[in-house]
C-alpha cells in the first residue's frame, strides 16, 4: 500500500479491493487479523478474528470483516453485531 509504505496480504478479491479502498482514502496503518474476540453470550461461547484494523487519517480507528453476505452463516450473525466501539 502505498499510504503505509508495506505490503499487506489478503485472502480474497473483496479484502483487497478493501484495502485499495483505504489506500485512496491515505490510512496511516492496516493491520491485519488484529486480535481474537473471546467472548460468551446466550448461547455458549465464541470466538472470531476480525480480518482488519485500520487507522484513518483522522486517528479513528475502524475494524473490517471481509465476507459476502451470501457466505455470512446463522451461527456468524453474533460474530458481526457487536457494538462499535
């Protein structure tokens, strides 16, 4: 990416058309698979690592998962609701 000056690896198509989207937009730093969320809820207990975290320009920080709706099972709809933070 030229707005971090690194390389960063993706596993498919819409993850990097992702970060050619945050490329344009000058982010200051994409990481990727940034941390294991490790949580329980009504159900049991789950765990998801989220594909990306970005820092824009502004210093705001935004986390990425990358999957097309039509591959989004039941059990991940959990894994994608949570709370902005």
């Amino acid at each position: 990416m030229v707005s971090t000056g690194r390389l960063h690896g993706f596993e498919s198509l819409e993850e990097q058309r992702l970060l050619l989207a945050l490329d344009f937009l000058g982010v200051s730093d994409v990481l990727p698979q940034p941390f294991c969320l490790d949580f329980e809820h009504g159900k049991g207990h789950s765990r998801h690592i989220p594909d990306f975290v970005a820092v824009l320009p502004d210093g705001s920080l935004w986390l990425f998962d990358v999957r097309p709706g039509n591959l989004i099972k039941e059990s991940d709809t959990l894994k994608f609701a949570g709370p902005p933070c």
